[in-house]
C-alpha cells in the first residue's frame, strides 16, 4: 500500500473566529484516507529581521521543519487590501530564508480562501502565487476554493454549512494528493 501524503496546513489569520480557519479544520474533516494533514499556527512567529535569518526563533524552526517533513503544502488565507496578509507573508518570508535555505523548494502547494466579499479572497490568491515561482514551489491549478460571503456559510461553532464549499475542498484534497505523487514518481 502506498504511503500517506502528508500534508501540512496554515491559516494566514490569526482571528479566533477566523473564517479560514473553518476552511481548514473543513479540511482536515474531509481529508481522503490516503492523506493525513497537521495543522501549523502562525501566532508566534515575530516580524521577520533579516539580521536574525541564521539564528531563527524557536517557532520559525519548528515551522521549517514541519515543512520540510511535508509531502504538501495547504494554506488558505484571507485578502486584506486585495493582497496576502501580512501574518501569511511573514511566516514565508521567515521559511524562505536563508538565501540557498529555502524549506518550501520543490512543494506542492494548494490554495484555499475565504472572505466577506464576494470574490473569496481571489486576489491574495493570485499575489501568493507570484512567490511561488521565487519560492519554487508547485501550485494545483485546479480546483480553487473560494469561499465569498463567508459569514454565511459558516455557523456559530466555526463549521463551514455550504455544502458546495465542501465538496470542492474534498476534490481540492484529492488533486492535490495526485499532484503530490506525480510529482514525486517523477524521474529527476
Ligand atoms: C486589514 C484588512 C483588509 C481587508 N481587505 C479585504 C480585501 O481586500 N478583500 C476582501 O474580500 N476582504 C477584505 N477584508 C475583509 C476580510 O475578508 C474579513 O475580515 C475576513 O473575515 C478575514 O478572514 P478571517 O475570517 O479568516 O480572519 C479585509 C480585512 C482586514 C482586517
């Protein structure tokens, strides 16, 4: 039987009643069984200073070694001023770094976002994967899950209720473990 994918996952929001935190603990529910994902929290990681990416804090090396553990990589995020917030950018520019210490090189990546506006948090999408090409990352390019309107799709208790939301994070979840094994069946 072939091994697990694993996945780790981060949310670019640290707001307790975070939308995109449902997006993702909706993943880590509908996960495929040949898949399991661990979920990183980015509260705690300090404002990157260049001065300091050869001696890391303590939570910037657990982040990058999770990383580099992974098979693949989910993040969803909110848009703030039609771009990636700043927690998100942070977090990658601290995993980035040093230059030739890259701990995203050559990882599959999926998108998830979700916004109170009613394009789900497109754009920030869209700037992430510009970094990708620098970070060398591989992004799914199908299918994205957007989630708009966020506040009513999902409930009190943090659960996303749109079932179409649902359904496109499940076949989300299954592209990205057959993109994680293409790429990895292929011969270098
Ligand atoms: C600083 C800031 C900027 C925002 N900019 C956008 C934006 O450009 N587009 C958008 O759709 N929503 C924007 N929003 C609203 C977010 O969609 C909303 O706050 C959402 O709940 C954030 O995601 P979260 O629930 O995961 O924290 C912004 C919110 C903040 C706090």
């Amino acid at each position: 039987m072939k091994q697990p994918v694993k996945i780790l996952g981060f949310v670019g929001s640290l707001r307790k009643g975070s939308y995109n935190k449902a997006l993702m603990r909706a993943a880590v529910k509908l996960a495929p069984e040949e898949a399991t994902i661990e979920v990183f929290d980015l509260e705690g990681i300090p404002p990157f200073n260049q001065d300091l990416e050869r001696q890391p804090p303590q939570t910037v090396k657990e982040f990058k070694a999770k990383i580099r553990k992974a098979d693949a990589i989910l993040i969803a995020t909110p848009e703030y001023n039609y771009s990636v917030p700043g927690v998100l950018k942070n977090a990658i520019d601290w995993a980035s770094r040093p230059y030739g210490d890259n701990a995203f090189e050559g990882k599959p990546v999926a998108l998830m976002s979700a916004s109170v506006g009613s394009l789900g948090g497109a754009r920030a999408q869209y700037h992430l994967r510009q970094s990708f090409v620098f970070l060398n990352m591989h992004p799914l390019n199908h299918p994205e899950v957007m989630m708009p309107f966020a506040e009513d799709n999902v409930d009190a208790e943090g659960n996303v209720t749109n079932e179409q939301t649902k359904q496109r994070i499940r076949e989300l979840l299954e592209a990205l473990v057959q993109w994680t094994r293409r790429l990895k069946d292929k011969p270098r």
